[in-house]
C-alpha cells in the first residue's frame, strides 16, 4: 500500500485481530444452546447461527491480519480504529440476530450496536418466548462492551507499539489514573474487578430465588450498566408476577448500577483499604449529590401521585410506611437506573404536574451521566464539575477586574486549558448532535418535540430509556435507526473519532 495510506494498512491489521478475538465470544452462547436446547426455539437454527457467526468473524479476521502488516498506530489511527472496530464489531455481532430470528439487517445492527455501547434501545419484541441463547447474547454484548471492547486485544496491539494511544482513545471508561504500573495491569486489575462484581450480582440474584439464567443476564447487563433483560417488561416483571423478593432483587441491582456508575479506580482504591475514595476528589462528590437531589425530586412526584402529601396535610399524618417504602424504591430505582444509563425499568412516569417535570429532570440526568473510568454513559459528572467551576471562575473575574488570571483548579489541580477546551468543544458537540438527532426524529416520525429530542439524547448518553414507546421506536422510520445507530457510536467514543471517520486526510 502506498505510504500516504500506511495507517489504513495498520487499522485494518489490528481490526482484524479484534474480529479474531470477537469470533472466539460468539461461541460462548453456544452453552445455553446446549443448555436450553429444544426449549423456546434453541436448536440447531440457533447453534447454526452463532457457530457461522463465529466462523466469518474469524476468517474476516485473519484474513485481514494477513493482508495489512501491523505498524506503529498514533492516537489517530487508533481512534479511528476503535470507531472502525465498534463498527464491524456491532455488524458480526448482528449476524446471529439475522440468522436465528430472520430480523432484517438494519435491525439486527441497531440492537447490536446498542449491545456493545452498552445504550440499551431495544427493538426487539417478544423477548419472554425468544430463545435463550439470543437473550445471552444480547446481555454478553453489554458486558463485553462495558469497560471497552478493545481492551481485549490490546495484547495484539502493543505488537505495533500503539497500545498507549488505544489506552487514550477509551479513556473515558478508564481515567488517566492507574493503580498499577503498566497499560495490562491496569486492565487485569479493572478485568477483575469488573469480573468479580458481576459474579457477585449474579449469585445475590440467585439467592434472591431469581432463576439463573435471569439472574446472569441481570448481572451482566447491570455492571454494563447496559439495562438489557430477557423480559419485555423489564425489571417489572418480578413485581408484575409477585416474586417474593422483587423488593431486595430491585435493591440488590440499585447497588450494583452505583457500583457501574463510579470510577471503577475509586472501587480499587476502596477494595485496598483507602475508604477516603468515596468522598475525597470533587466528581465523586457531585455524584453523592446529584443522587441525592434527583431523588429528592422524584421522591416528592411518586408521594404527589399515591396522594401521600395530601393525606399529610388533611390527616396530619405521613403516608403508610409500606407506601413511603415503595415510593421511595422507586424514586432511588429510577434515578440511578437512568443516572448510570443502565435503563432498567419498574414503571412508568406519571402524566400530572409532578410526571411532568420527572420527564424533563430525566433528560438532565441523560446529560449527567456516571463518572469518568466507569462503565456508564452521559457528558460525566467530572466534566460537569469542569463546567460549574468554569462557569464560577468567569463571574468572579467580572466581579473582579477582566484582567484577573484565576486558574481552574479541580481537587488542587490547575486544569490545563487544551482540557478546559477539549470540554466545551464536546459539550457544544453533543448538544448539536441532540439537536440534529431531534430534528431527524421529528422529520421522519410522528414523535412529539419532547418525544424527538428524549430519543437522540438516549442514543447519545448510551442511556436506553425514552419517551418514545417501543412499539414506535420498532416501527420508527430507517433514517432515524441509523441516526440513533450514528449518535450511540459517537456517544461511546465521545464524538471525534467518529467525526475522524468523514475526514480524508485522516486516514492518511
């Protein structure tokens, strides 16, 4: 290849070894094949389907390994990588969707997208009669995308010495801090961490009587923060069938969607014994916060709704312990479910004038996000940390004198100004690809402003959940599918890599 292209040549190389490592993972369904076979249409159609999946990953895989030579990647080439890779990665990963359930193409992409970003938009239906090996499927992508899909290959990266530069272009899912030295015992600390907790939730779940299978599906999909369940009704399901501890299974997966929105460093930091983490840096504090007041607000719409301020003021007595217990599981569920962008739901947002104003502190919780180097979606709450004390540091010049120099400082830290800037700039991004994702919505469905603008800020925040009912979102127009598809890429690898991916001179 010529040399203006020698970049393309090392993107390719490395792409292919991560479809090589991708063709191992869609075995792994294979077991509740086995498991489950001749139950809810696991058979051979569904071992057919992951066993050829696997086959064209691998064999695309290495035949792109032996074709393009590996080489030094620079933090171009490794963010256009990662878009490239999410990409191809989300089309091998939609091929099982195809075979076994003869959804079309576009569809199977969009859920699988949505698996691997760990957004959470479904448009599947059915999901309680699908066969099991699929609904495993969709919970592995969560997981596998949670803390970075890439990470699994950086073995095969740092071959061609651009292993740090992949590091940066995921560095949104593990901050810049490392409680190890080395690139791969970091990983192998965070891998562990991350492995051990969704163990953990899975074996709570079972001792909570959910089934296994249900229970490492949920564990999966919670750590992910990916919201992904094998029920149409989600987390409601145990409520809606009277399960005798829906209460501690909706308690138990609250803990757990915590433990995914914060820095998996402030987890390592804890586990050794530093207790100080939970408090001790400015982001963790505004996410403390931003809990607390969200479920404040919530708390105050579910008590208006079940009549409890009333009987408080007409009674002078609080509503039934039971009922306050309920509204208040509730409110912390939905908070932190939409907070994290994990998704899950246990009902619906009322209609009145406290529902109302949920719906539209929902969408500032989009915007929020979970903390840097978690697994969660949203802008994160360190940046909008960033942003209060930018916006605080320019009222205090203008109380000042214009002439005033006040550094940015963040936990004794002066912020450098590429990073206050590097900041705006995605802020601005985001806010225009919201934008322009509502006016597609609107233009192409019949989705209200408020319903338009809640889909692209799901997609773009990985969050799931929107005011776009899943029957609409099933049915909603192509245009806006690959718009939704284009906005949870960009979301996942906070926007520039894939703006690299329209720029020529880029893959120079």
């Amino acid at each position: 290849m010529r040399n203006g292209f020698r970049r393309v040549n090392c993107i390719f190389h490395f792409v292919g070894g991560l479809l090589d490592i991708l063709g191992v993972i869609l075995l792994v369904p294979l077991i509740p094949v086995l498991i489950y076979w001749g139950q809810r249409g696991d058979g051979w159609l569904s071992a057919t389907a992951f066993a050829l999946s696997a086959t064209i990953s691998f064999s695309l895989g290495l035949a792109l390994r032996r074709k393009f030579k590996p080489q030094t990647l620079d933090t171009t080439g490794s963010m256009l990588m990662c878009a490239l890779g999410w990409l191809l990665a989300s089309a091998m990963g939609a091929l099982p969707l195809v075979i076994a359930l003869g959804s079309n193409c576009l569809d199977a992409y969009f859920e699988a997208m949505s698996g691997f970003t760990t957004t959470g938009i479904t448009i599947l239906s059915g999901l309680d009669e699908m066969p099991r090996s699929i609904l495993f499927w969709r919970a592995l992508t969560q997981w596998v995308g949670g803390i970075g899909i890439l990470s699994f290959f950086l073995l095969i990266i740092s071959q061609g010495g651009g292993a740090h530069h992949m590091f940066g272009a995921e560095s949104h899912k593990i901050s810049s801090g490392r409680p190890a030295p080395g690139l791969f015992n970091t990983l192998r600390i965070l891998w562990a961490i991350y492995a051990v907790f969704t163990a953990l939730a899975a074996l709570i779940l079972v001792i909570e009587k959910m089934p296994v299978f249900d229970a490492v599906c949920h564990a999966l999909t919670t750590l992910s923060t990916g919201g992904f369940s094998p029920h149409d009704s989600s987390i409601a399901f145990y409520r809606l069938t009277n399960h005798p501890n829906y209460r501690l299974i909706e308690y138990t997966l609250v803990f757990f969607m915590m433990l995914g929105g914060i820095n998996f460093l402030v987890h390592y930091r804890v586990l050794t014994g530093d207790f100080r983490a939970l408090w001790d840096n400015i982001e963790i504090r505004y996410w403390w916060r931003f809990l607390a007041a969200f479920t404040a607000i919530i708390l105050a719409e579910h008590l208006y709704k079940t009549g409890a301020f009333g009987a408080l003021f007409t009674r002078g007595i609080p509503v039934r312990l039971s009922d306050f217990e309920q509204s208040l599981r509730n409110s912390i569920f939905q908070v932190v479910s939409i907070i994290t962008s994990t998704g899950f739901a246990t009902e619906g947002i009322g209609s009145d004038f406290f529902g109302a104003m949920a719906k539209q502190l929902f969408l500032v919780m989009m915007v929020v996000g979970g903390c840097v180097g978690s697994t969660s979606g949203g802008f994160k709450v360190l940046r909008v940390a960033i942003l209060n004390r930018l916006m605080f540091r320019e009222l205090f010049k203008l109380r000042t004198s214009d002439k005033a120099s006040a550094a940015l400082i963040i936990d004794k830290r002066t912020i450098p100004q590429d990073e206050i800037h590097r900041v705006s700039a995605l802020f601005f991004t985001w806010i225009v690809l919201v934008l322009l994702g509502g006016v597609v919505t609107a233009l192409f469905s019949s989705q209200g402003p408020l319903q338009s603008i809640s889909g692209m800020f799901s997609a773009v925040g990985n969050i799931g959940p929107c005011y776009i009912s899943a029957a609409d979102m099933i049915s909603i127009h192509p245009i806006v599918k690959i718009t939704y598809i284009l906005g949870m890429l960009a979301g996942r690898l906070e926007v520039l890599p894939v703006l690299l991916l329209f720029s020529r001179k880029a893959w120079r």
